[in-house]
C-alpha cells in the first residue's frame, strides 16, 4: 500500500513539473514583417494580397469576420471584413480587408441586402445576405489595415519600419500625416488623438 502511495505521489509530481516545462512556441507573424512577393504584392501576418482569400483570413485569425458592403458618392463599392479584436504574438489589434469583387456581384449583393445603415462619414453600409457570404469565402484580399489597440507614436513606427520615404500632412499643425512605405505596399496614418492605421495595399 505504501509502495502505491509513493508511486503515486511521485506521478503527481512528475505532471506538476512537465506543466511548468516550457514548450516551444510556434513564431507568430506580425505586421512589420513584410515580404515582397515576385507579383508586387506584399504578405503580412501570412496573407498575400491579390491571393489570399478571406476564408484563409478566418482559418489565420481563428474569427469568421463580419462581413459588409460600403457605398459612398463618388467613390467605388468596397466589401469589407472587420475582425474587430484579433490577438497576434499578444498584440490586440482590429484589422479590416477588402475584397476584390466585380460590378455584377456588388450589384447582386445590393439586391439581396435586406438591411442598411446610413454612416457618419455619409456612405451607407449594406448588410450581406448570408447565403451570399459563402460565395464569396475565396474571394481575394486587395488591402488589409491593421489597427493596434494602443495608439503607436512616431519614434515606434519608425523604429519598425524605418524611414518613410514620403510624409504627407493633413493639417497644418502637422498632428495629422500620412507615411509613404511603397517599397512594401503600406501607408501609415499617424493621427494624435487616433488610432494608428496600417494600411497594406
């Protein structure tokens, strides 16, 4: 009986240590490692756009996505597929796609959106039928924006990316700019106040 109760006592404590063990973890990607693909298309966080497609956006971020088709005078329909808080390397971040689909298939979805929603910003926001949303599964991504949780000031985008090749202002206090990153398809919009935007194209 004592033999059991030591051999026992010793099984516990081997599964105690085995669960402080460290395991190796499977590198996660994050937005600052940016490949140039040979088509002129960057990957990031493991998506090529123009061949990535948004079910291999779900399968990547764990997340279905809501899925939505934006129109705006004067300006082209876009769908669009927010994943509205996706961990990545324990970084918290939004990130929004959009699509690439044709006159025909934005004038189908209009047609069978029973739902839409005038925005603030003026472009009306039309719910996607679900029995359109699975048509549009391997549809691919034409941008991707990565939006952090926290607000990244100026030193910390430069510090990741480097120098931008080009700075835009919106405003002449210069709180608002635009950073150029053509050699890898990003634009940066650093807004005091704001959120930081990543914008991959």
């Amino acid at each position: 009986m004592r033999a059991i109760s030591i051999t026992l006592f010793i099984a516990a404590v081997l599964t105690i240590l085995v669960l402080f063990i460290p395991t190796k973890q499977i590198p996660a990607p994050v937005p600052w490692q940016v490949e140039m693909i040979g088509d002129g298309y960057p990957r990031v966080l493991n998506l090529h756009l123009k061949n990535s497609s948004y079910r291999q956006a779900q399968k990547q971020f764990h997340d279905y996505g809501d899925i939505a088709l934006f129109t705006e005078p004067n300006k082209k329909p876009s769908l669009e597929v927010y994943f509205n808080s996706i961990n990545i390397a324990g970084l918290s971040a939004k990130i929004i796609l959009t699509l690439a689909i044709t006159k025909q298939e934005t004038t189908s979805l209009l047609d069978h959106s029973q739902k839409s929603l005038l925005q603030a910003s003026g472009a009306r926001k039309y719910e996607v039928n679900s029995q359109d949303i699975a048509k549009l599964l391997d549809k691919p991504i034409e941008s991707l924006s990565y939006i952090p949780a926290v607000r990244l000031d100026k030193e910390t985008v430069q510090f990741r990316f480097g120098k931008p090749e080009k700075i835009d202002f919106e405003n002449k206090e210069h709180t608002k700019q635009v950073w150029y990153y053509p050699n890898i398809g990003l634009t940066v919009f650093i807004r005091e106040q704001e959120k930081t935007v990543f914008q991959f194209y």
